[in-house]
C-alpha cells in the first residue's frame, strides 16, 4: 500500500468523507495565522465541525480588513478547499452574516505581502441574506498559501467598527505536486498533472488560456493569428490583419496588393489600384496600356514586356504580338511581311 492511500485509510477512519483526497491542512504541519486576534487562529485547523461561537476562530474587531491564512509550509497541488463557517442559528441565534462578501485566494506568497494571487472564490451575498455556512469551493491550482479575506462591515454588527472573520474549519484537499486522484497516485513524471484526471499533454501556448483537451486539442480556439486543431499553424502574413479561418488556415480576406485562398498571389502591378478581389481580379481600370480582367494582356496596339512599346504603324489594324511585336493580322498594302513591317521606299 502507498504511503499516500495509507494516509487515505487513515483519514477516512477519523473523519466521515465523501472523498479521499488529503486534507492537507491536517496532516501538512500547516500554520494557521490571521490579521488579528479575538479568538484563536488554531481552531480554523482542529478538526471540529462545530460551527457555534466556542469553537471558531475570530479575527479582532474595529480593524479596517480581516483575514485567515493557512500556511501549507510547501507548495501543493490544491483540488478545492471547504469552508465551515460560524452558524449560531443552528441554536436559534444568529446566522453567518459577518461572513458575507468574503474572497478566498491562494498563492505561494502570504497574506502580508502584494504578490500574485490566484481567486477562486468571491461570496456576493448582500444583506439581509447570509452565505450558506458550509461553502465547498474548487481551487484547482498549485499553492501554498490559503487566504481567506474580507473588508465587508455587516449592518446588523453593533460590536465593532469593522470586518471580522469567524471561521470553524478549513479544509485543504489536495495531493503532493505530481499526483492526482482520490489516492493521490503519481503522474509518473509528466509535465502537465491534472489534480482530477492525471497526465494531459501539455496544451499549446497558442491556445487561448492554454487550455486543451487530453489529445492537445485547444478547447476554446486559438490565438489570434493561428489556426489548427492544436493551433500550431500559423496564418499567412499576407491575410488581413494576420486573422484565418481556425479550421483550415483560408484567409478571410487578403492584404492589398495579394490574393488567393491563402493570399499567396500578387495582384497584378498592372492594376491601377493596388488591391484585388480574391480571384486577382484588378479592382476598378487598368494602368495605360493594359487590359484584361487581372490587367495582364496588352492592349491591341501595345507589346513588350511593360507593354510600352507601340505596334508598327505598316501593321494590318494596329495590331501586334505582345511578346515579340510581330503584326498579328498580316500588313497593310504595299508593305513588306516580316518581324515589323517596314514602309517600302517607292
């Protein structure tokens, strides 16, 4: 038997649980603390449920904010954190009402400093209603810190000026880095370990929140300017404003100057305007010279590789070969036939 699914046996003959994740609040050697004193942070941690004023931490009254903290003393893989809040109506006196519009936050740096935290909880109960005072909360992150805050003043407090927290119990449930599970069993080494599920591949930094599903596949699509099952591809830079269909890298529309389902194409130089449709197609004239629909043919009496070279008069209706100036039509009478038809001096 594993040392984590001893520990699991072990928890589940002391305490009733539906679950048999580590309470890692217990067994961590976890330090409890909080932003001031009324009654004992230690009873946040104690293992009573019992959510009546004797058993409950109290932080201090006529402070400007409150909060419990509990230390892990390392950093773990967190599946959620329950939340056993003082109930004095369940002897017919008052509910949790100091306890609303609290926040649970979690982070590898502690309740007195600035640095990053994580929230997974936000109570947003407004008077006169109360939280419900067993609140259950997923927190699927690592960490080492458990903050439980609040500035909220309740109305109905004539005993101090300030927040208070009154709080029962914490549970922590979660497992050591690299395992998951109701055992806590090990990942076996892979880089992306799901409290609940395992391993999972490591989802793409194109992803948009990097998250995927157990093939790589990006869950909520891709980052602008990528596209693919797994985003991996990126969109041609000739699309407008780098965007593509996700599905199959198509453009949805292209730069100036190109086109084509991917706006690999260069419009044609001829086009008196830069752009053109998706088929090539010139928007609106020619430049002088040229025809066509994309401007790539030489007018009747135009050849050359600029087509700025005219057609020799002696050619029967003006009309020339655009790549080599050849009459096209045969000469005019009294003209000789050749590459140009020259006038035949009399």
């Amino acid at each position: 038997m594993s040392t984590f699914t001893a520990l699991c046996v072990s928890l589940l003959s002391l305490f009733t649980v539906g679950y048999c994740y580590v309470k890692l609040s217990r067994v961590s050697g976890a330090i409890v603390s909080q932003s001031s004193t009324y009654k004992s942070a230690l009873l946040a941690v104690d293992g009573n449920y019992a959510q009546y004023y004797p058993e409950c931490a109290f932080t201090g009254k006529n402070e400007a904010y409150a909060w419990v903290q509990v230390d892990l003393r390392k950093a773990y893989s967190l599946k959620s954190v329950k939340l056993y809040l003082r109930n004095d109506a369940i002897l017919c006196l008052s509910p949790p009402y100091r306890l609303r519009q609290f926040y649970l936050d979690v982070s590898n740096s502690s309740a007195g400093t600035s640095r990053q935290r994580v929230r997974c909880y936000t109570d947003n109960t407004t008077a006169p209603a109360t939280p419900s005072p067993v609140i259950d909360i997923p927190c699927k992150q690592t960490a080492r810190y458990v903050i439980i805050q609040t500035t909220y003043k309740a109305p109905e407090d004539t005993d101090s000026t300030g927040p208070v927290l009154e709080i029962c119990e914490i549970e922590v449930i979660g497992c050591n880095i690299g395992h998951y599970g109701p055992s806590c069993s090990s990942c076996g080494g892979c880089e992306n370990c799901n409290i609940e599920s395992g391993c999972r591949v490591t989802c793409s930094q194109n992803c948009i929140d990097r998250e995927c599903d157990e093939y790589g596949n990006c869950s909520r699509g891709c980052k602008h300017g990528y596209w693919g099952n797994k985003c991996l591809n990126g969109c041609p830079s000739t699309c407008f404003m780098t965007v593509c269909n996700m599905s199959s890298g198509i453009c949805n529309s292209c730069n100036a100057g190109y086109y084509g389902s991917l706006c690999h194409m260069s419009c044609s130089r001829s086009c008196a305007q830069p752009s053109c449709s998706q088929n090539g197609t010139c928007i609106g004239r020619c430049k002088p010279n040229w025809i066509g629909n994309r401007c790539d043919e030489c007018s009747q009496n135009r050849y050359g590789p600029q087509c700025d070279q005219e057609c020799s008069p002696v050619c029967l209706n003006g009309t020339c070969f655009s790549n080599n100036g050849s009459c096209k039509e045969g000469c005019n009478i009294n003209f000789h036939y050749g590459k140009v038809s020259l006038n035949v001096s009399l």
